[in-house]
C-alpha cells in the first residue's frame, strides 16, 4: 500500500509537471525515438513512461532495455495506467490542493531535480579516461601488494582455541578439525576456507598476526570479533589485479560516490544551514525549544503510516 502511495504521488507531479508544458492530449514525443503505447481520457502513455516506472521500482537498470512486446512491460504498463487513474481521480476530488498532497509534491520535486543535479554531474564527471586513469592507479598498487590463502578455525574461548592448537600440533587435519570444532558457520563446511585477501582489506587483528607468517604456518590463537581464531597460511602470492572491464564496476561506483560526495561538500560550503534540533552541535546558540506541551513525536514508521491513511 505504502508503495502504491508512493507511486502515486511521483505520478501527481509528473502529471503537474507536464501540464504546465503540454496539453493533456499533446502527441509529441518526450524522447527521440519514442512512441505511444496506451492513452487515458486521450493522454498518451509513452514506452518512456513504461521503462521509467521500470527503473523506479528497480525491476531494469538504467538504461536497460525493455521489450515491448514482454510481460514485463504489460505488467509495469497496467500499474502505470493504474497510477494515473488514481491520481486524476484524487486530482478531481481536489485532494492535490491539500496542504499535505502540496508537501508531498514538493518534496517529490526536490528529489526528482536533485536527482538530475546528481546524474548530470555524475555523467560529466565519469568518463572512460577518468576510469582508465583509476584503474592503473590501483593496478601499481596491485602489482606490489601480497594476497593470502587462509584457512580459519574459530572459538568461543581461549581455552577452547588453546585445545584446537594442541590438536594441530599433534597432527590433526585442520580442514577436518574445521568442519567439527569451529563456529564460524560461513567457512566451517569448506574447512574453513576464507580464500584470497590482502591484508589491508583484513580485521586488524589478522592483519597483525599474519604479518611475517610464511605458507605452511599455523597462526593464534588470538582474539578476534567473534571468538578466539587460530589460522593456517595456505599460500602467498603476488596479487592478482582484475582486467580493466572487471574492475569498470567498482571503480565508477567509487567515482560517483566522490562525485556526490564533492558536490555536496560544495553545497553545504556556500549554503547557510541551520540544524534546529536541541543538543544538535550545530544549533544555533539560544534557537527555541520544541514547547513541553508538544505531543511526543511517532515513530518514523507509524508516521509514515498516518500520512498515507490521511492521504
């Protein structure tokens, strides 16, 4: 229900939005290429408007296609129908004029320009050069940096990890002593396999104790987060750098996040903001206090809840 909502009330702006360009029965394409695919009371739905719900609800990615003639489409198409029969109808029912309808709106607006703020900057910025240059930062790193095999037996105590070791150093099997003693239920059925790593990616405690062991060592016990660890080194090698195309991934969500990250820096920089929450550090010095009388504020969800009902 929460979502119907939501969808709802992003359909009242796009519907507020484009009445101030278009007439309700205008026939001009939003996008190069597109094409009508259903009409409501003569306003045409466009293929666009399809992928777009498509995108919203995360069912294709940006930019993925989206076959017309699939039953996804059909499906997406019937809730975009869906949609804007609900809101025409609130709309003739004067519910958007409402204070609350009017603050949805307007939050829906904020979102939708940020959001275009954030792809245009993004898009601007991430470019196969800046991707290119990125990844032969970190491949220099790669080149000269170590990855570790390991294996793990992990405890609840000290004394149950010491009992491990003499275990190990009496000849026990540790792949075998994995599968029965350690709880660590992610790797215990491998035998406690965690596979590859460097260790600047590794808890700090590991990183520590593996520093000068060599393949072949038994490590620990030690403590660690969840328990007591005892550690065999099954190899040592040269990292392994990804190719270019495997790497893409990773290094554009990194550039897009300090993209944002950047812009937003620059945003708060130039912009006068003031945080009215008492106790807040940054409140202003004598800024009035929510009144004692004030009823207690509902918790996030329930609020959320009780504006969907008034809605």
């Amino acid at each position: 229900m929460g979502q119907t909502l939501r969808h709802f009330t992003v359909l009242m702006l796009v519907m507020t939005l484009a009445a101030c360009g278009r007439g309700a029965g205008d026939e001009t394409p939003p996008e190069a290429g597109d094409r009508a695919v259903a009409r409501v009371e003569g306003a045409p739905i466009w293929v666009s408007d399809v992928k777009r719900e498509a995108v919203a609800q995360g069912l294709i990615g940006e930019g993925e296609p989206l076959d017309v003639t699939s039953d996804l489409f059909r499906r997406v198409l019937d809730e975009v129908i869906d949609q804007k029969l609900l809101a025409a109808e609130a709309d003739r029912r004067g519910l958007a004029d409402s204070p609350l309808a009017q603050r949805r709106l307007e939050a829906t607006r904020e979102r939708i320009l940020g959001d275009m703020l954030v792809e245009t900057t993004v898009n601007r910025a991430i470019s196969d050069e800046a991707v290119q240059t990125l990844y032969q930062e970190q491949l220099q790193l790669a080149r000269n940096s170590e990855e570790i095999r390991l294996r793990l037996i992990l405890s609840a105590t000290r004394e149950e990890a010491d009992a491990v070791r003499g275990m190990l150093t009496a000849g026990a099997n540790f792949e075998q002593l994995a599968m029965q003693r350690s709880t660590d239920e992610t790797t215990r059925f491998s035998g406690g396999d965690l596979g590859y790593a460097t260790l600047d990616v590794m808890p700090a405690a590991y990183a520590a104790a593996l520093r000068d062991a060599a393949a072949g060592d038994t490590v620990g016990p030690f403590e660690a987060e969840g328990g007591w660890a005892v550690l065999r080194v099954e190899d040592r090698r040269r990292e392994t750098p990804p190719t270019l195309e495997q790497a893409r991934p990773q290094i554009v969500r990194y550039l897009t996040y300090e993209e944002v990250r950047r812009l937003l820096e620059q945003l708060r920089g130039r912009a006068e903001v003031e945080v009215m929450l008492t106790g807040d550090p940054l409140a202003v010095p004598g800024a009035p206090e929510e009144p004692a009388s004030a009823p207690p504020a509902a918790p996030a969800e329930n609020t959320a809840q009780t504006e969907d009902a008034d809605a």
